[in-house]
C-alpha cells in the first residue's frame, strides 16, 4: 500500500494513495468540546493501524482514525480517553 496520511491537530488531516488517485484529500476534524489532546496523534496513528489490520479503505481507515482522536481529545488524560471501538462507531452513526 502506498499511502501518505499527515495529520495537524484541529485542522484534521490529508491523505493520497491509490485510493486518491493520488490526490491528495482533507479530513476535517470532527468537531468536538476539547478537553486535552495529550495523545491524539498517537490514539489517530493507533486507530488507523487497527483498521488497516481489519482491511478498511483508506477512507474509511481516516473517518475512523479521526473520530477516535476526537473522542480522545474530550477526555484528560492520555490513557484514560482513550476510547472504544463501539464508542467510535456509535459517536459515527450519529454524524
């Protein structure tokens, strides 16, 4: 797989791949009430890993990642926001 993904805190991120055409897209962050965004980037790297493994587009992977950062992000603490997978489809299902 030959993708580039560049995450940038609340601007959200931009990717390309053969997904793309490789073009490069924009994600904006979802918007949510901040509380501390102590390790988002790590908890958005993780999260886009975990769905590469399950076989999601590139797309897909991205919307996931960035949902899961987000969650993170309303919660203090690195560890402690971290959410779950079912948190993250059901913050998605009501997008």
């Amino acid at each position: 797989h030959e993708n580039v993904v560049v995450t940038d805190g609340e601007r959200g991120c931009w990717f390309l791949g053969q997904e793309t055409d490789f073009k490069v897209v924009h994600q904006p962050a979802f918007s949510v009430n901040v509380v501390d965004t102590t390790g988002c980037g790590d908890v958005f790297h993780g999260a886009y890993a975990s769905a590469l493994a399950r076989g999601l587009r590139l797309k897909d992977r991205i919307i996931l990642a960035s949902a899961t950062a987000a969650i993170k992000a309303t919660v203090r603490g690195g560890q402690a926001g971290i959410p779950r997978l079912s948190d993250v489809e059901q913050f998605l299902a009501q997008m």
